[in-house]
C-alpha cells in the first residue's frame, strides 16, 4: 500500500503511541499544564484567528457556538492534569495455577475523533487522550479551521511529537481514515445523528456512538406528585438542548386527572395522547412523536394503564439512553430499574442526573448508546483497555 | 419496513431477551440442566443424524471435525450450569452526590453466532447466552445441518420460547441478520479469518473478532535456556493449531549459538533469517513468514541483537495476541511486559497458557483480539454489559 497523507499521519500517530504507552503520569501531567499556559499566552492571536472563523454575516447561534473561551479551556486543561491517570491500575486475578496473573489497564492506542462547531474540543479531547495514554488524531469542522489551527500552532512543542494531530481536509480524508484499521483503534464521532451514523456505516475502525437520547420520566400511580412536578421540569428544561433530557412523560391513568393538568406550568410547548388532551388542551401526539428527540421545550404526553404498559412503551420506541421512575412504591421502582434496557435507569430523580461529572467519574467523554465497552456516561477509564500479563516460573500447559 | 423470516426471527429473539434479562438464576440452571438430559435421552437419534451429515466419502479430517459426543456436550452444559451467574453483581459508586448510583452487570441483550463445521458449539454457545441471560441466534454450517437440527428437536421446551434459535439458510440470510442492529446486539463469527474479515466487513452491528495469532516467544540474553526450550517446545508442540501456539521464536545474539541449535530437537520444520541459518541448518525466511499464522508444526527463527530489536519486530509482524519472554532480567522482563501491546504478555511462561480456563474464567468463549469490550480469553462476563442506577429522593440537577 503506498503511503498517502492521512496514512502517514496515522503511522505517526501510532508511532507517538509507543511511547505515550509506558509516559509517566506527571510527564503526561507536565504536558497538560505547559499546553494550558501556552494557550493563556497565545490568547490574543487565538482570538484574532477565532475573529476570522465568526463572520459577520453568520446567524448569532452559529456565531456564538463557534466563540472560543481561552482561559475557560486553560482551566480545563488544568483540571484534567489534576485527574487520577487512568492507566496502569491492576487488577489481580488468583487462577488455580502457579503463575501470577493480573488485568493491567493500559491505553487503547490511537484515537480518532471527528467533530463539528465547537472549537474548545480541539485542545479538550487531545487532552483527554494524553491523559489517558492515547495519540490523538482531530478532525475538526472547516468553520472553526483558523481557531483550531492557531491554538494547535500555540500548544506546538509542549506535547510529545505526534501526540496530537489536526486534520484538515474533508470527506475524503475522514473516508481513508475510517479504513485504516490497522493504525487507529477506536473512533470517536461528536455530534449530529446524521454525522454518527455516517462515520458507524463507513468505518472499518470500532465507533464509540452517542445517538440520540429521548428520555422518559414515567409517574407511577403511586408517586408523590409535587416531586414528580419538579423531577419532570428538571428533566424537561434545565437543559433541553442535551442528550438527557426528558422528551416524554408517561402518566399513570390514577394520577393523570390530578397531574396532567399542571404540565400548563412547564410553559413548553406539549403534544398528548388522547386521554392526555381530554385532561388539559394540547396538540396532538403523532406516532412520530413518541420516538422523537425534541432537544427543545418541547414534550409528549401519554396516560398509560399501568407500570407494564409504560415499560413497554419505553421498549418500543425508547432510545435506551436514560429512563426514569416516579414512585413511591418500591415493588413498582424495582420492576421499573431491572426491565428499562437503558444505559442509565432512574427512581426519583430527574433523567439529567445522568453525567460524568455527577457520577464521579471526573472529566466527561460522552454519553454512549453503545452496549459494548462503554455504557452511559463515559469518563477516562473509557479511553483505555485492558491487557493480561502472566508472570510465571517457566509454567507450561499440559 | 416489512417483516422476513429473519426480521422475525430476531424479532422473537428480542421478546426472549426481555424475559431473560430478569430470569432467575435458578431458573436459567434448571434450563442448562434439561437441556443436558434432553440430549442424553435422544442421543441415538442425534447420533444417527450426525451420520448423515459425516458422508462416507468426506475426508477423514472433516468427517472428525463433524463428529459429535453427546455425553461430552451434557456434561458440558452440566459445567456450565454450576458457573456462577454472570448477572446481577453491582459495583456501588459513590459521587458527591446525595444519590445512591450502582453499576449493575446486565445481559447484552440478543447475540448471533456464526460458527463453521463443531456441531458441539450448537447447545454449548446456547447454553452460554442462556446462562448469561441473551438470546442466542444460531448460525451453524450446513455441513452439520441434521446434526444440529437434531439436537434442537431434542432440547424443544427444556427453554424459554425464542431464547435459543437455530437458523439454517447461506449468505443471504446471514446478511440480512448483519444487517439488523436494532434487534440485535452482538456478532460472535467463530472459524477463520476470512468469515470472521466477511463478516466485520458486512456488519452494523458489533462484532467481536477473533483473529489470527501470530505468537512470539523471546529468548533474552540473560534467559535460563533449558526453561526457555521448554517454553518454546510447549508454545509451539503442545497444540499447534491454537491461537495461542507460538509462531516465531526470536533469540538474543549472545545466547543464539548455543540456543538455536537446539531447536533442532523439536523436530518440526524450521525456517530462519540469515543468522539462524549459520548457526543450525534450515529453510530461509521469508518476509511473508514473520506476519503467517502457521497453526503447524512449522516455526519461524530469527536472532536479534536487542530487546528493543524484539520489540519491534514483534509490534511490526505481531498479531497483538500473545507473546512471551524469557529472562531472569526483571528490568527486560517489565520493559516487555509494559512495550508488547497484546492482549496476552507473559514472563517466563509458555504462549499456552493464556486460557480462559487457565486465567480463572471459568467457560471460554474465545480470545478476542479486540481492544474493546473485551481483550483476551473470554469468559461469561464478557457476554453481559453494564447499566448504571440512581437511587434518589427527588434529585435534581442544579
């Protein structure tokens, strides 16, 4: 195979790998630092080239998506120098035979992560995988090309060579990228649903996805309704624009008379079932509807007949994201957590609780739909594998 | 999107899943032990259709490869019945958060298996989804088709509707199954590397690959040598046509003249660089040789001048499975340990023993050479996924 760009800046990746394998924590962490203090120092020529990338003529959302926050991303990279190093912990293992066995933790390789919009991930996600051992390879969106590029010309040099690597370029490059299976190891796509599934059907490379996320808060007949009122605006409008937040509530049919009528308060738009629009004026629900994800103050409403129908609902046409119960009956609580196939299941509490950052798991990688590797909210543990090692006294098979 | 026979069939296989995933232990070990008496019952019935698959004028290998051993495979579930219960353990998470947070070991949900001639992996691969609570789809080769329908006859009732399904059909059957990942969740292809490369290649759902092992043993300059022969008779004799058997042996200059001649005593066919040449008669090299995966009594000599030689001879040629080194150096015995990225690295022990059994796993469902999910020997847990669960009081988000 003759070597072609994007070939070589994986093999440089991979050769970067080697050595960020066995890289000490506070090497790695001296790195981290250094890139946050060159960023702080380069501050107005980043944002001179951040300048170029938000035109004029742009609509304010966009503009404003593409913004970069020097010391807001120096500070983040502080954080993560300040995280436990995910790599190397063991885990020993006590087999029947007479040699020593351990699970080390150990980084994945090399990393490719593509993504749209947001300038601040550029520096984020190749400290993320520094930390975590892994050579990062950035492909970042063309509207933010003059920001990425000037703070990777700013972090130059503070980091070992081929550790981290922006591409420019477009679909054919990401193309040859996801075939090289043999260099990279894992691919990390950030963003729309059309982007995830285009890079999971191209890719010979294993894809870690964060699909969709349409959430469900299901109030039992049993629930203390005051704190289903809150955990369901939680849910809803803390955040709507996030991948955990709640896109439908299910209401128990005891309850709906007494419940449905409040959701007026929400001030979101909503869009009911039948039952639910005979108890308080709405839109109608299509069948549209209930597998939709908003990511707006937008929210769908359903009376259901019992714990089984609303599980089943949420089987149909969930996304297996995060799903919560309201309820102050235990029996019904534990059905509800063992039979929701989600990556995060919840009893009283609102479907937002679901985070990295909540969780404990320090730095937030992602939220992942996948049920392979990684499930739910990801942190840097997620970034690395695992490898047996066997340490033994000329131990044979027999 | 209109139903087919497959579409329905994975359709049935994901009903079972949902029954499965809160399936009892006892339950799911009174299935594994019916099933296993089952098959003792018909045994001359599935006997007779085994003869029917093993024609007369078929090779003596392939006629072998089709034989099957009824009381073997009772036993076999019997085992597999008495493992503990991959499901259910939680590990409990303390975030800062007034909320309690566990991570509990889920089933995947439905599994696919695609495997070639043994018709013993019919009710053994069964018998581990069941166990792990997943519905099995089961791809077997139609060389062994009466033999496997057989045995599913037998077993009819002894499990859940739907939980272990037999499909019969070619290419484009398995397809369309690639083809499903809204109903199925994980592909198992067992056989070698071309089905496993055609099916990773067609799949959109996840598949866990077991690739060729190209297993290295590096004899050190400090290596006890008559250890070191024994490792390297054991890796390489012991069963060669395992994943795990050496393919290349690699000695360090200063103890090659001494040690490469013995290599003579294995009596199996040897093929060397140039240096091994001058030291004991044999075949050369070629470059083809140091990527092969023999899966024969043929092994591959070379002398390097370093441990960094070895190193990057085995990350250039190597399969990332499992490589072992010998040496009474602890300092050369770490830096291999930490440098080699395979899934298996051993001290002073034979390739032979990264095993399943051997690691304490208790069934073995394969050695992945995924870096993903799971690397290495395979057990049951690698069949399970994870779910977090909050346990809150009416927690919100700030």
């Amino acid at each position: 195979m003759k070597p072609t760009p994007m070939s070589e800046l994986a093999r440089r990746a991979r050769d970067a790998s080697r050595s960020l394998r066995t890289l000490s924590t506070r090497d790695k962490n001296v790195a981290l630092l250094a890139m946050a203090a060159s960023l702080r120092e380069h501050r107005q020529t980043i944002e001179t080239a951040n300048g170029h990338d938000r035109r004029a003529d742009m609509p304010a959302p966009k503009k404003d998506r593409l913004r970069v926050d020097v010391n807001a991303i120096a500070e983040s990279l502080d954080a993560i120098a300040k995280l436990p190093d995910p790599v190397g912990g063991c885990e020993v293992r006590k087999p029947e035979g007479e040699f020593e066995l351990k699970r080390k933790r150990v980084p994945l390789g090399v990393i490719l992560m593509i993504f749209e919009s947001r300038p601040n991930v550029t520096p984020e996600a190749g400290a993320l995988c520094l930390k975590s051992g892994n050579a990062a390879i950035l492909k970042g969106g063309s509207e933010a090309r003059h920001t990425n590029e000037a703070m990777m010309r700013a972090m130059e040099g503070t980091f070992p060579a081929g550790a981290i690597q922006l591409v420019s370029g477009g679909h054919d490059e990401i193309s040859e990228l996801l075939g090289l299976d043999e260099l990279i190891d894992l691919v990390i796509p950030r963003g729309g649903e059309g982007l995830i599934r285009a890079v999971a059907e191209q890719s010979r490379i294993p894809v870690l996805k964060h699909y969709r996320g349409n959430c469900h808060v299901y109030v039992d007949a049993n629930a203390e309704l005051d704190m289903a009122y809150r955990i369901v605006e939680n849910s809803k409008c803390q955040r709507p624009a996030t991948c955990n937040a709640a896109e439908k509530v299910l209401v128990h049919r005891d309850v709906a008379r007494e419940f449905v009528p409040r959701l007026a308060e929400l001030g979101v738009e909503l869009r009911g079932d039948e039952a639910a629009r005979k108890l308080l004026e709405m839109k109608p629900a299509t069948e549209e509807d209930w597998a939709e994800e908003y990511l707006d103050l937008v929210l769908g409403v359903k009376v259901v007949g019992s714990l089984d129908e609303a599980i089943d609902h949420i089987e149909q046409y969930g996304s297996h994201h995060t799903d919560a119960i309201v309820t102050a009956d235990k029996t019904n609580a534990e059905r509800f957590l063992d039979e929701v196939d989600s990556a995060t299941v919840l009893w009283n509490a609102s479907t937002r609780i679901a985070d990295g950052g909540l969780f404990g798991l320090g730095a937030e990688v992602g939220i992942s739909t996948d049920k392979l590797h990684a499930r739910g909210p990801m942190g840097l543990e997620e970034l690395t594998t695992y490898k047996w090692v066997v340490e033994g006294r000329g131990n044979l098979r027999e």
